[in-house]
C-alpha cells in the first residue's frame, strides 16, 4: 500500500537514528522534537499551512459527500462551516450565553426532524509513545474531542430543548487509518444513506493516503534545498 512503499523508502530521522544512520533523531526545522512520522504529518513548524490543509482537504471531502447524498435524498439542510456557535443560535432563533465562542468543523440543521449535528475532524498519531494500539490512540483523540464540545451541546439542549442535540466526531491516524464503526455511525446521525457507505469510507481514505504523500513529499523536498 501507499503507506508503506513510503515508510520504508523514505524513513523518518528517528528511524535513521535507530538505525545507526544518522546522528541525530531530532526534526532539522523543531531542533526540540524527534522527527517522527505523527511530528512530519501533525506539528512541524516548517508545515503549519500544509497541515491545516490538509486537514482543510479531508474536511471538504466529507462536505461533499455529505451534499451529495443530501441532494439526492431531497433533504431539508441547513449547514454552517466553520462558523462560531453564536452566529449559528442567532440563525435559528436564540442567543448562546456561555460556549457561542466554539467554532466546530461544521454544523447540520435537519430542519423536518429538529435535529442539530454539531460536525468535527481531527488528524492524529497511531502511536503516542506507548503501548497502545492504532484504534486506542484514536478512541483517546475521540474521546478528547466528545469532552471538548460537551458544555456547548449541553447548552443547545436547554436553548432547544424540543430538538435533538447530537455530535459526528471523525477522527483518522496519520497513516490512513479510520475508526470505521464510528465513522459510519456518524454518516448514519447525518442521514446518509447505508447503501453509500462503502463509496464514501474509500474516498475518505484516499483522501487521507494524499494528504499524508502531500506533507511527505514537502519534507523531502525541505531537506533537499
């Protein structure tokens, strides 16, 4: 897979350290940080732009699929992207008090069934220095972002008490990898169709698979000039 024809011809400074090839595992532009494979794809310095879009990348992956399957079920949608909570209250009538300051990924008004998906996306390492498995690390990131948006949804159920409050976390490793049950139960919360799934998880994990050969392509060409 693309994965690993990349990892294994281009390892990272840390590998090379561990093999014996170079003297110093640290990142040549995060001279306090080991250059991983989750450091390269997630807080390098040098690639803060490039990481946001990629993140910007997958998001409007999922937005797109998401209108698709809208439009062909004939769905009554209301969708604001990256725009702060108190902006979104106002639009449907009321004032936030206490969380109006978040800015979710997205957030989904189905209008006939009151119903408000509140939508999030996060890249994150498959490996946290421990030992854990790839579908631990990324439960312990879904898990920080359920927490993370909890007081704005509990504030949405006592403004709107009569609608459904729910949140769609997606959350993807660093190497392609998805937490699937999630990720399906979330296009579920969305209303998109089950027949849909299969097409919508392949273009989601491409679109991850370029975004990781988008950044690594940026460090080799970084070391390089």
């Amino acid at each position: 897979c693309m994965w690993e024809e990349i990892y294994f011809s281009a390892p990272t400074r840390k590998k090379l350290f561990q093999w014996g090839k170079t003297n110093s595992p640290c990142c040549p532009h995060c001279p306090d940080r080991e250059e991983t494979w989750g450091h390269i794809q997630l807080a390098c310095r040098q690639f803060q732009a490039m990481i946001q879009q990629a993140h910007n990348q997958v998001m409007k992956k999922i937005k797109v699929r998401l209108q698709q399957s809208w439009r062909k079920q004939r769905l009554q949608v209301t969708t604001w992207w990256e725009t702060p909570m108190r902006i979104v209250m106002e639009a449907m009538g009321t004032s936030m008090h206490q969380e109006g300051q978040w800015i979710p990924d997205g957030c989904c008004y189905f209008t006939n069934i009151k119903r408000i998906v509140i939508i999030e996306f996060a890249r994150t390492s498959e490996y946290d220095g421990v030992e854990q498995t790839s579908l631990e690390c990324l439960k312990k990131k879904f898990q920080e972002k359920e927490e993370k948006y909890a007081p704005l949804r509990a504030e949405i159920t006592v403004l709107l008490p009569d609608h459904e409050v729910e949140q769609a976390t997606f959350i993807a490793g660093v190497k392609g990898s998805i937490m699937e049950r999630e990720w399906h139960e979330n296009f579920r919360r969305l209303r998109v169709d089950d027949t849909e799934w299969e097409g919508i998880k392949t273009a989601a994990i491409k679109q991850l698979l370029e975004v990781q050969h988008m950044l690594w392509t940026a460090r080799r060409g970084s070391e390089s000039t």
